[in-house]
C-alpha cells in the first residue's frame, strides 16, 4: 500500500473516531484529481456547532495531515435525512456483479493491492562499426545521438574508438570528465584486490547542453591522449575479465544504467582492442 493511501485510512479513521458513533453517522471522504479533499461528514456532534465552528474543527485535524480542503460539507443526521443523503456503498470483492459494483470497489484504497516495483532492465545497445576509420561512422553515430536526444531520449554515447578517440571532441561536454573509459577498465583490471576504485562512474561522463528539449545526451570519452594512456591501452588488449569475474562492458553497463538510466547507448567502434 502506497503512502499517500496510508494515511488517506489514517486520516478517514481519524473523522470517524470523533464523528461516528452509530448506523446514522456516516463520513464520504475522497480525493480529488487535483489532489484536494472532498470531504461530507453526517454526525449529530454538529447539532451545536454553527457552520464556521465545523469548518474550524475539521481544519485543526486537516493541518496535521498538509492537505488543502476542496468540497466541505457538514450535517447533523436529521438535516442529511430532509435532503436525501445517503452514506458511500461498501461493495465487498464477492458481491461485485455489475460494473457499478466494480467501479465502487475500485474507487475504495483499502482493495488496491501494492505494486511490484519493475524489474530494472537493460538500456538498449546499439555500435556503430566499421573495420577502418574515415568512413563517417563517428559523424553518423553524432547525428544519431543529437536526433535521438531531441526526441526526448536519455541518450549514452561512448567512445571505444580506443586507437583513434574522436568522439568527444564533437561536443561541448559539461563538465568535462576528468578520465576516460580506458582509466575506468584499467582500473578495474589492475587495481589492488579489496580496494574500492577511484575512477568511479560519475567521473567519466560530462553532458551535452541540448536547447528546447527533454531528452539528454551524455558522452563517455575513451580518454585523453598520452604516453600514460598509450600504456594503458596496451596493456588492456589481454584484459577482458575485472578482479570481480565481471566482463569489463558489464561492469560499465550496469554502472551507467544505475546512474543515468539511459533509454539507448550508443557505442562508436572499429576493428582492434575493443572488437
């Protein structure tokens, strides 16, 4: 059961605890669309009260619960009696036998049963991939990307480009990372056993500003070259495995869902380390 139809019980239970105490007073309480409270009360405990004093006395119970009031009406058993007021209809989930009983049913939060969350799914992969370079497969996965985005898409493009890394430099990344993919697998490659990684997930992406839309585009660089990154490179052609039995893509893949829950990863390849 969610919150908010927690304490919808708890604040129903509250009225009746100081307004019902027999068949003829009843409570109708709902909320609206807009998230107001629509509330009727019938009750005899009003018999002395005027109007304002109702509303004041309910409006001390409504503060403790944050909710603004909508419909407020208030009646003693008899004035409910003259204008035909009859309390909601409690329909048990065995006797629904017409769509009224079931929109009834339905309407009540006690019946509805809480939700499974989703399980979490694996954003859609898709390389662009070509056994040698200067065939426009970076500029196409770069117009891919930015039409993807405008379309409202949560968008990941990541550089395994590792010989030849241009993809980020089609983009303005904000903020710039301070590392690339290479220092993130090196990392979990070579790493001492038991220790945490420094390079975390959060350090290898930077966004792409994009105007007038909902979507996002997020660029993971290969890295920036070096004689260090050179070495690294080198050294992660006969490394497929992290220190955790993972490959190193799963690890990644995993790592950037949890973070930025991509819709799509887009992934600029050519034949080499990363094939």
């Amino acid at each position: 059961m969610s919150k908010k139809e927690t304490w919808q019980i708890s604040l129903k239970q509250q009225f009746k605890e100081k307004y019902v105490e027999n068949k003829e007073e009843w409570i109708d309480l709902n909320i609206s669309t807009a998230g107001m409270l629509n509330l009727r009360i019938v009750s005899d405990r009003f018999k002395e009260l005027s109007f304002p004093q109702r509303k004041e006395e309910l409006e001390s119970i409504l503060g403790q619960y944050k909710i603004s009031p909508g419909f407020l009406s208030f009646y003693t058993v008899e004035k409910a009696r003259s204008l035909n007021l009859s309390p909601p209809q409690q329909t048990d989930e065995n006797s629904i036998n017409t769509w009224q009983d079931l929109a009834l049913w339905a309407a009540n939060p006690q019946n509805h049963l809480p939700l499974s969350p989703p399980e979490p799914t694996l954003p859609r992969t898709v390389t662009f991939y070509s056994f040698k370079g200067g065939v426009g497969r970076t500029t196409a996965l770069t117009h891919v990307a930015w039409i993807l985005a405008m379309r409202g898409r949560k968008v990941v493009a990541v550089d395994l480009d590792l010989e030849a890394p241009d993809l980020s430099t089609a983009f303005t990344l904000t903020p710039q990372p301070k590392y690339g993919i290479v220092d993130y697998f090196y990392e979990r490659s070579y790493g001492p056993e038991n220790v945490e990684p420094n390079i975390l997930i959060t350090k290898i992406f930077g966004e792409v500003t994009i105007p007038n839309t909902s979507g996002k585009l997020f660029v993971v660089p290969a890295g920036f070259l070096s004689l260090d990154y050179i070495s690294q490179v080198d050294d992660l052609r006969a490394t497929t495995i992290s220190d955790r039995g993972e490959g190193l893509w799963s690890v990644f893949r995993r790592e950037i869902q949890e973070q930025l829950k991509p819709d799509i990863i887009l992934v600029d390849s050519r034949t080499g380390i990363n094939q």
